[in-house]
C-alpha cells in the first residue's frame, strides 16, 4: 500500500508533468486519476493525506478506485502528521511504501519499518502512465522565487509562506 503525502507529491509532480492542470482542483483530481491508474497496474491501494479541506468538490470528484482519501483540516502539517501515525499504527508497516520528500516524515515512517519512495520518484513513475509528448523527465527547473498558479494556490491552502517552501522542497 502507498501512503502519500498528497500536496508534496503533486508539487513533484508537476515538475515532472509540464500539462498538468493549472487550476489547483484539478491538478489535484489528476494526481489522484493518475495514482489510482498505477494502483490498478500494480495491484495495489493507495491512501492519500492533504492538508486543508477540499473546498468546492462535488460528491464522487475524488472517488477513483484503488485510492481513499483524507483532508486533514486546516492545522499546520496536519498531512504530515497523518501519514505519521498512520504508518506507526499500522499493523504491518514494512508493507507499507510512504511517499513524501519531507524528511522529518521520510525518518519517522523509516524508524517505524515502512518504505520510503521520494515524490520526486513517484512523480516519474506516474508520469510514465502519460503519452510521452506529455511528459519529458525534468524539465527546467524555475527561478527562484517565481511561483505559478497552482503554487500560490497551494501557498493560499497551507497558508504560511515558510511552511509552503518547507514542504516543496521536502525538508
């Protein structure tokens, strides 16, 4: 089973995905299509964590086979906390693959026997699942300092510009 840190690896995803929606729904509803498309191929489920709420999503939006979802309200790393005791309650931990770039969660799921996977990883793997006119591996990396739109929708979610530029970068 994944356990994702959902708002990193959309972040990661979106660098190794240049067509991926602008609008922050729905690049959020594509990673979670694209998640459950690598689910089926693999035989596997995913459980996915995002901070925040969903804001305006109509029933059944995020409903994808393979794949449950949780928003974790509006606290501060909330996500991160989640996936956290998630793998540390879980029955068998070493079965479970934790996808995050945020290192306090990369050594906390570590130290309590799961896997861990880079979203930068994962990115590219998902972005396999895409025609490849869609998705050349890394493409140019940004200025610094420049954000996007999904960004800046992402920083309006989270809400705290530090903790926005913690959890991109993973550290």
């Amino acid at each position: 089973m994944y356990v994702v840190d959902g708002y990193n690896l959309l972040h990661a995803l979106k660098k190794a995905v240049p067509g991926l929606p602008a609008d922050f729904t729905q690049a959020r509803r594509r990673l979670v299509e694209l998640l459950s498309h690598l689910c089926k191929r693999e035989g596997a489920k995913a459980r996915v964590f995002f901070d925040g709420t969903p804001g305006e999503v109509g029933a059944g939006e995020l409903a994808y086979p393979h794949v449950k979802i949780t928003f974790c309200g509006p606290v501060r790393e909330a996500a991160d906390q989640a996936v956290r005791d998630f793998v540390e309650n879980a029955s068998e931990p070493r079965k479970l693959m934790v996808i995050s770039s945020d290192q306090e969660v990369v050594k906390a799921c570590r130290l309590s026997g799961a896997k861990v996977l880079s979203s930068q990883a994962m990115a590219d793997r998902l972005s396999d699942l895409l025609p490849t006119a869609q998705a050349p591996k890394r493409p140019e990396k940004p200025s610094r300092g420049v954000i996007g739109k999904l960004e800046r929708e992402m920083l309006d979610e989270i809400g705290d510009l530090e903790e926005f530029e913690r959890r991109i970068t993973g550290g």
